[in-house]
C-alpha cells in the first residue's frame, strides 16, 4: 500500500512545500517552459535565471553523456542495443564513474558564499545576483482564480482527463497525485 501511495505523497509534499515558501518568502512558481510533453511539468521558482539551472545541473549533462559512450560501447561489443534493464545499470555505472570525490564538510555560510560567487560569475556580477533574488522575492502577482464551484468542476475535468491520458487503469493514488498537480496550478 505504501508503494501505491508513494506519487500521490510526493505530490503532497511539493504542494505543500510550494505553499509554504509562498507564504514564508513571497515567490511564486510556475512551469518550466522546456519540460518534457510525456511527463508532468517541472514546476521552479518563477525568476531564477535559467543559465543557473544549467551551471548546477551540469553533472546531469556528464552522466548522460558518459552514459551514451558506454551504450555505444555494449552495442560494438555484443552487436544489439542495451535492453532496458541493462541500459539502466549502464546508467547507473556512469553514475558512479562520473562522480566527483567528495569535497570536505562546509559551513552553510561557506556553502553560501561558494554558491553566490558561481551565480555571479555566471550572471555577470554581484549586482545581476542581487537584481534576479529582488525580482524573484518581490515578483508580479497574478490574479488566481476564484475557488468556487466552476473552478471546482473545471479542475476536476483536468484531472480526470489526465489521469485518462496518462493510465490505462488507475486508482485512487493517481487521481490525488493529479489532484495535487492540478490545485499547485
């Protein structure tokens, strides 16, 4: 039951957590605009500047990458393509072999002071920094949508209609789960 139960908590929990950082900091967030079209969107804080998504997410880059060379390899080697079982324990040793050594415990102000120097040397200074946190702290609202019986029953076709797309046979789980998706919206 808890594996059932394991998306629609995780949806739980990102909704929950989107709510409380609104609360608590005033940002807003949206979807990302490059998300894939088969899976849910990706939802981010609305004004982090993309360009730093990259620069922290390059080790994902460097996995795929080493991932595809040993593809490659086990094709020339064995004449056919990885099945997927074995593409994912190919993955998972590009995992490994791509993994820096760990580097000695920080403070949260260390840590701090290493992110705020690569974000400005990826932004273009101190002052874009401070300029993309005040737009991301303080950003425009936009109006939301009344909670009253239309928004009720529109969301409900939502969710119903995405649970139809995405499932075969569903239960009560993808149904919360959608649920969850559609309320952060």
């Amino acid at each position: 039951m808890l594996f059932k139960a394991t998306v629609a908590a995780s949806e739980t929990y990102n909704t929950a957590l989107e709510h409380h950082l609104q609360d608590q900091l005033g940002v807003r967030f949206g979807e990302r605009s490059d998300h894939d079209p088969r899976k849910p969107p990706v939802r981010e804080i609305v004004g982090v500047d993309p360009q730093l998504t990259v620069r922290w997410s390059a080790r994902r880059q460097v996995i795929k990458n080493r991932s595809a060379e040993l593809s490659l390899r086990f094709q020339h080697d064995h004449g056919r393509p990885p099945t997927p079982v074995e593409a994912l324990r190919l993955a998972q040793q590009a995992t490994l072999e791509t993994r820096d050594a760990k580097h000695e415990p920080r403070t949260l102000a260390e840590q701090r002071a290493t992110w705020h120097t690569q974000a400005a040397e990826t932004l273009g200074g101190p002052q874009a920094v401070q300029s993309m946190i005040n737009r991301t702290l303080h950003p425009t609202t936009a109006p939301g949508s009344p909670v009253d019986g239309q928004w009720l029953s529109t969301t409900a076709g939502l969710v119903l209609a995405a649970v139809e797309e995405r499932c075969s046979t569903w239960q009560t789980w993808h149904v919360r789960a959608e649920a969850q998706r559609q309320i952060r919206r």
